[in-house]
C-alpha cells in the first residue's frame, strides 16, 4: 500500500460540482483536467495551496439543446474526482480565484459509498455533516480527512490517481538534492523540444519517485505502471523510474527517468538530449554549488565607520571523481564521427550549476566542458581545496543563461556529430553507474503518415 502521510498532511477539500457544471469544464481547452473557479474570499480559504481536492460530481439529467423536447432525457451517474489545488489567488475587492490542476477519475462513485458504514463512531457526526452539506466549495475536518484519502487510496483502481498526487506533494521548491535537479532537468527537455507545457501523449511510472508524475496529460491517456527502455537497449530496466512521450507538429520526444539508488539519497543529475534529426548529442550535468562564508568588512565614512558584507560566493567541488568525469568526457568527445554540418562547438558536454537550497526555477550558470577547463587551469577563481569559486561579478556575465542555451540546442549549433542511440546508451549507463540519476530524452522526427 502506498505510503500517503505526506499527502494527508496538506489536508483535503471538497468541490461540489453539478452535471452541467462538468459537462461544461469538458468542453473546455483543457477538458476539465484543468481549470479554476470563483469564490468569496471567505470560501476560498477553504482550501489549501499545493493539496488534494475531492471533487463531488452529481448525477442527473444531462442538459440537451433539443429544441421540440421529444428527445429521450439522457441522465449521467454521479462520479468523483481527485484533484490539485495549485494555487488561490485575490482577484476583486471580494472575490479570489482557485486554481485546481491535474483532475483525475477515483472510485467509488460518490461520497456516500466512499463513507459507508465503515467510517469509525468518533468520525460519523463529521462524516453526516459533510454528506448532509450543500456547500460548493469546504474544507473537510483534519481526522476525517486523513480517513477519506486513506479510504482513496485503498482502492487499487485509485493507484495512478494517488500516485501521480504524491509526484506533486514531493514537488521540490528548493535545490536540496536530485528531486529538484532531475525536475529541472525534465522541463529544460521540454524546452529545447519547444514544447515546454507539452501534455504527455503517453506516461508510464513505477512506484519511485520521478519528475515524470507531474506532467500534464493529454485527454483519456492511460497511465502504465511498468516504465521500461525502449525495446532492444542493453540497459536494465529496473533503473527506470518513468517514460514519458510528448508530440509537437511531426515530431516526438521520449523522456526517461532512471536511477539505481533512491532519489532523495543522490545529489547528482545528467540530462542528455539526443536529436535524431540532427544526430547531435547535448548532455547537462548538473553540480550544486555551496555557499561561501560572506566575508564582513568595516567602511570608514564621514558618518562613522560601517560593517559590509562582501558580495555572496559559492564553490562547486572539484574532486577526483570530477576530473575522473571530465577524463571520460573527453575520451567520449573522440569517439564521435565526422562532421555532418555546422557546430559552434562539437563537444556534447555542458554544466548546470545551482544554488544549494535555492529556488527551483533559477537560471543557474551554464558552463560549456572547454569553458571548465579553461577556468581550472586559469587558477583565477581557485576555490577551497581546490574547487571552483564562482563570484558573479568576476565572472562579468561570461557564461551562457537557460533561454540562450536552449535557443541554442533547438537550432542544433551545439551538441556532437553524427551521435546515435548507440552513444545515447552509453552516456546513461556511465551516469548510472556513477551513482547519478539519469534524464534521457530522444527527439526524433514521426513517420509521414500519407
């Protein structure tokens, strides 16, 4: 049984919606798997940020535009849905706006087979409230709550719904290990895919944590539980913790997560990007950078002498496995063809560097593998035992930013020769086996359907 003490942690609403209601969110861009309501400041606060919804669907005669009214009246079952509120907003002097995301089926049908007769005698006056209520929008009392999500998640037929939930309580907003890192990685995927709020098309996950199980899905798209390679690769795939398929035009991008040590215990993350089109290979490997101690300094002015703190440094370790790293890094850049066509730079290696515990969503610095290398061997920003130190003010803007590199990889004047998925494998399976989690995506062209 999965384990939901994170998610009953973050509470639990209702949203009570009639038939037409639903009908009419289906009929939306976003087919009701996304969408937000208006309400009083009052009965917004009933739910919280970044928390499971339940949402009530009544059933009913289903509205029709028959005109002469000798139609047979279609009637809907009531059925229930789980859902994410991403956020709560002001948006009048009175009013604030709820943002619900990421809406998925759930069994039983309504509440109050969901309730039963199970519900303990020390929940049933809750429980009777709650049913007898006509709210639209509450929330549902701390005990009971944690009972109906356990309640939810009893049921197998509930186990992507919940599983997918979890992915978004687990959400990182701050670089502590390669949760966040290997979120990062996936949406800078979808960028140099030009798809960056792409629906999946197609997502398999597995019982591990992975970026992957919060992507936005297309409409009625079936959520597998065995993540595998793709057939005839040599790597094993116990690795992998999810697949994900996007298309854009006629053009398909398949992104998988691996790793062979949990998540939450890794503190480092590769992105390779293969594009087939283009036979050109990118790889991103990301490093947290560390916090220096700020240096404090006294400043003699005409109004008494003030304590300044110098600017804020971070150092990147440079030990041996890193230069063990870049070693490979560089053998591999001489395993690649010939050139096919125009690279500014034909080396595939990249580095992310991050802020530890800052913001996700940061640009962070991008440093090409020559452009590393000419730093270490400047010996200009030595860092402490012989790491790297990264000062913003010395580096003077000298390194590239996310939309740049991005722009950069789509056009395809970065990245290898000639590379093929013979060379993607062999990336992901050093990443692996140097305790890294591994983000592969493959962009490739789809065949001409005439």
């Amino acid at each position: 049984m999965l384990n939901i003490d994170s998610l009953k942690q973050r509470g639990l609403s209702i949203l009570r919606l009639s038939v037409g209601d639903w009908l009419e969110l289906q009929e939306t861009r976003a087919l009701g798997h996304r969408f937000t309501s208006v309400f009083p400041h009052r009965v917004a606060r009933a739910g919280k940020t970044r928390a499971p919804v339940l949402m009530v669907i009544s059933g009913g005669p289903i509205p029709d535009d028959d005109i002469f009214g000798d139609a047979p009246e279609a009637h809907a079952a009531p059925h229930m849905k789980l859902g994410w509120v991403r956020s709560i907003q002001a948006v009048a002097t009175r009013d604030s706006r709820v943002a619900f995301d990421h809406v998925q089926s759930v069994v039983p049908q309504d509440l109050s087979h969901l309730i039963g007769d199970a519900i303990p005698t020390r929940l049933r006056s809750s429980a009777d409230r709650l049913l007898a209520s006509g709210l639209e929008f509450e929330e549902v009392s701390p005990k009971l709550a944690e009972w109906l999500l356990e309640r939810l998640a009893a049921e197998p037929d509930n186990l992507t719904a919940f599983r997918r939930v979890l992915g978004l309580v687990r959400r990182p907003t701050r670089y502590r290990n390669a949760i966040a890192l290997q979120e990062d990685a996936f949406f800078l995927a979808l960028k140099a895919f030009g798809a960056p709020n792409a629906a999946a098309s197609s997502l398999a996950i597995g019982e591990r944590v992975t970026a992957l199980a919060g992507a936005r899905l297309q409409e009625d798209v079936v959520i597998e539980h065995d993540a595998r390679w793709i057939p005839d690769w040599t790597l094993d795939s116990s690795d992998v913790t999810g697949r994900a398929v996007f298309t854009q035009g006629r053009e398909e991008l398949q992104v998988f997560t691996a790793n062979k040590q949990p998540l939450e215990q890794l503190f480092g993350v590769d992105l390779i990007y293969l594009n087939e089109t283009r036979r050109s290979i990118v790889m991103v490997q990301y490093k947290m950078m560390e916090p220096l101690e700020r240096s404090v300094r006294d400043v003699e002015t005409g109004l008494g002498i003030f304590r300044e703190k110098d600017e804020q440094e971070w150092a990147v370790p440079i030990d041996k496995q890193f230069r063990d790293e870049m070693a490979r890094m560089a053998r591999f850049d001489q395993t690649l063809g010939e050139p096919d066509s125009y690279r500014m730079t034909p080396s595939p290696f990249f580095f992310k560097l991050v802020r530890r515990y800052g913001e996700t969503g940061g640009a962070g610095i991008l440093l090409s593998l020559g452009h590393l290398k000419q730093m270490l061997a400047e010996g200009r920003l030595d860092g402490p035992r012989g790491g790297l130190r990264i000062a913003y003010s010395e580096l003077k803007g000298h390194y590239l930013r996310g939309e740049t590199f991005v722009d950069l990889v789509r056009s395809g004047y970065v990245g290898s020769h000639s590379a093929t998925t013979d060379h993607l494998q062999a990336l992901i399976d050093v990443t692996l086996s140097e305790g890294r989690a591994a983000v592969a995506a493959i962009q490739r062209a789809l065949p001409d359907p005439r």
